[in-house]
C-alpha cells in the first residue's frame, strides 16, 4: 500500500514537473522571439530621388545625327550611330548635359565636375529638403560614379557642398559598372547591421562627359548612342522609429562576379584605341555572357525567394539534364519568378538586353514595362537606371503593400546583381517622382525598325 502511495506521489510530481518544464520552454521561446525580433538588423527604404534634367539638356535622336553631320564626322560614323539609336529602344525625351552639345563637346574636367555637380546636388538637395532632414544627421554617405574618380572624392564634394559631419563614414566606388547601385545598397546593408540607429545615403550616377567617344570604333560608339545623363539619391535607415515612415523593407540582395573568366571580364572595357581616343568598348559576347551571370544569379536568389513547388520542380530539372539528358542543348526548367515578385526592375541597358530578359525569365510585355518605358524616356542611365525603373511603378500606383520588387542589374567585370525589396506601407502620389510631369503619356508604343 505505501509503494502504491509512493508510485502515485511521484508520478504526480513527474507531471507536474513535465507541466513546468513545458510552460518554462514556452516562455523562453516567446522571449526569444521578442529578442530577436527587437534585435533583428532591418534595413528600410525611407525614400529614393531620380535627376529628372531640363528640357534644354534633351537629345532627340534627329539632333544627335544633326549634331554628328555638323561636325564633319565619319560618314560610316554617322550612318552606325542613326541605326543603332533607331534599334535601341530610346526616344526623343533622353538627356545629355550641357557640355555635349557644345561645338565641339567639352570634355574638360571642369565640364565633368560640372556634370556630377548639377545631377547629385540636385538629387540631395531634393531628397533632403523634402523629409527635412539636416545633412548631420546622416551616418553613412555612399557615391558611385564608374567612369571618373577625382581627388578629392565625389564623396567629399557632397560632404563639403552640404556640411556633414566630421565623423561621417564616406566612401566612393568608381569602375563598377551599371550594377554599381545594388553594390552599393549592399554596401550600405552590411554597415547598417554592424552600426546602431543609422542613417545611410547612397548616391548613384554615370558621367557622360569623361568619356563621350570621338573615334570610330563601332564598339565604343555603342555607349555614345545608348548612355544619358541621370541620377538617384536613396536613404536608407536601420532605426525601428523609422519604419513607420519607410517604403520598403530590404530582404535579400545577392552578388554574381564573372570577373574569374577572360571573355566575361573583358567584355565591357574602358580602353583607347588606335587613335588615341578614349571610350568603353561592348563587346559581341555581352549578351551570352549576361545571360551566364544570370543563370548563376537566378540559382541563389531561387533558393531565398522561390515557393518550395518551384524549388523542387527546377532541381528536378537539373537532375533529369545530368542524368538523362546530357546531350540536349535544352537547358533546366526555368522557375517562375512571378511567383515571388510582383515586379521586376530589370536594368535598362538596352532593347536587346531587356528582350533577353523577358525570354529567359518568360515574363510578359506589362512586367517588362517600367524597364522599357524607362530606356525609352532617360536611356540607360547606368548604376540608377533601376531606380528610374521603380519610379515608374510607383507613378503608375502598381506597387501595394506586401509587394516584393526584385531590382536586377548588369555591370562590368562581369557582375550580375540583385536585390529584394518588400513594400512596407501605401505608398502616395509624389510630385518629387522623376514621372510625375508625363506619367499619364505612358506606356508609348516604341517602334520596332528593321532592317532593310
């Protein structure tokens, strides 16, 4: 009878012990989450700017072949430039800064300061006077400007135009191409996780004067017929106060370099030739070889964002080729990605370029339309185009809360580029938004010429 006492007493215990256990694992988790939560190094969009340059700095393509004539040009020359510029996707609306339709062009390096003067002051300027923010209070300053790195550096000219502070932690990225702007987002991202309640402005530009080509290589002529004057600003915020106000909430951002291989790194060079003039060459391959870094891009962003179905399906792809069919020039199952983003700002480098896109991603006229509309109006604009891209979307009222936009965009070296973001809040109609002035005329129908 006592044993019997005994065994009831302890299994008692044992139960309410094991009762205790699970309550205590309970609270512990809770906590855990609320640490983690609280401490979780969130990085958010508050706002981003685009140069939107006067109507006395646009290039109809008639002006720039009028221009080219006057100048007593190549005639080869002429003819090259008038059919590219008709293939290539961009309008009459596109930019140069004033210094190019000089006769001659002014590519003094005072016409270049000049240049990334008038697009980043007004971009921060616009961006600063817009959310009343003092210049000391940002944290971290970004620039990015591939084809110039002055003495002192772009960076400084922006500390010492608008007065930031003394510990201000500054840097300039030059020689990074078109995907030089989620470069810098990433940049920005991996300072904001190791720094507490800052502040980051990221800067992102191309200068056309420094390097408008004068010679007659078919190759480096390319960049004159599709490179234009613009810009963006972008702020970004790691403070929990400021997700209230934030756009976006930046989920992934991943990195492809193809810089290992010959044919990848030398396909997009800055380099002289025979003449002595300076410019960057594209090369033929450029297409193949973005499609490469894409490939690989697409395989680590699939395993972030992807639905399990679509991850499963592509493996299976992979698998079936190896195995089954490895002499098929077929490649694996491309996932679909509109399963995970709602948009896409594909970097607008040029028509063949975003029609590449469109083929291999499988998307459709509507989600390629920011990227085309974007080429057709600012041309490629290079590290900021996909800002342009976005801006567009936001003119239109497309993006929703809970939306994910992912950001692509190509660059010398050869780099693929990503980045994710997911929209926080409801968004407004914004007059500082670079297509507020003519969003209503878009989207246009760019017409499609060929040759005869």
């Amino acid at each position: 009878m006592e044993c019997l006492m005994f065994d009831q007493c302890t299994l008692s215990e044992v139960s309410i012990s094991f009762t205790q256990f699970k309550f205590l694992a309970a609270i512990t988790l809770i906590l855990s989450v609320i640490y983690f939560s609280y401490n979780s190094k969130c990085v958010y969009l508050l706002d981003f700017i685009c140069f939107r340059a006067p109507d006395t700095h646009r290039v109809p393509i008639s002006s720039f072949i009028e221009h080219s004539e006057i100048m007593n040009e190549n005639r080869e020359r002429i003819e090259f430039q008038r059919k590219v510029m008709l293939k290539s996707g961009i309008g009459n609306e596109t930019c140069l800064p004033l210094q190019i339709h000089q006769l001659p062009a002014d590519q003094s390096s005072s016409s270049i300061l000049n240049e990334v003067e008038t697009v980043l002051f007004s971009v921060v300027q616009e961006l600063l006077t817009k959310h009343n923010i003092t210049p000391k209070s940002i944290d971290i300053l970004i620039t990015n400007c591939s084809l110039i790195c002055p003495t002192p550096s772009l960076a400084a000219m922006i500390i010492n135009k608008f007065g930031f502070r003394s510990n201000v932690m500054s840097f300039n990225l030059s020689g990074m191409g078109c995907s030089a702007g989620i470069l810098s987002i990433s940049l920005a991202r991996d300072l904001l996780k190791v720094h507490k309640n800052s502040v980051a402005l990221v800067l992102s530009m191309e200068a056309i004067c420094s390097n408008f080509y004068q010679g007659k290589v078919k190759s480096m002529l390319l960049a004159n017929c599709l490179f234009r004057m613009g810009g963006s600003a972008v702020l970004l915020s790691n403070r929990k106060c400021d997700k209230k106000i934030a756009k976006y909430e930046l989920q992934h951002v991943v990195r492809t370099h193809l810089g290992s291989k010959t044919g990848s790194y030398k396909c997009i060079i800055q380099e002289s030739d025979e003449e002595g003039y300076t410019g960057v060459s594209l090369s033929r391959t450029i297409l193949q070889v973005a499609g490469e870094g894409l490939k690989t891009n697409m395989a680590s962003l699939g395993s972030l964002v992807l639905p399990y179905s679509e991850q499963i399906g592509y493996g299976l792809s992979v698998a079936w080729k190896k195995i089954w069919a490895p002499s098929k020039k077929r490649g694996p199952r491309i996932p679909d990605f509109k399963k995970a983003f709602a948009h896409f700002c594909i970097h607008a480098g040029g028509k063949a370029v975003i029609d590449t896109i469109k083929e291999k991603l499988k998307l459709t006229d509507r989600d390629m339309e920011p990227s085309k509309m974007t080429l057709y109006r600012f041309g490629n604009t290079s590290s900021s185009s996909i800002w342009y891209s976005l801006c567009y979307l936001e003119a239109k009222g497309r993006v929703r809360k809970g939306d994910k936009v992912w950001q692509l965009a190509f660059g010398s070296g050869f780099k693929c580029n990503s980045a994710v973001w997911k929209c926080i809040s409801k968004l407004k109609p914004d007059d500082s938004n670079a297509w507020s002035d003519r969003i209503h005329r878009y989207p246009v129908q760019v017409p499609e010429v060929t040759d005869h």
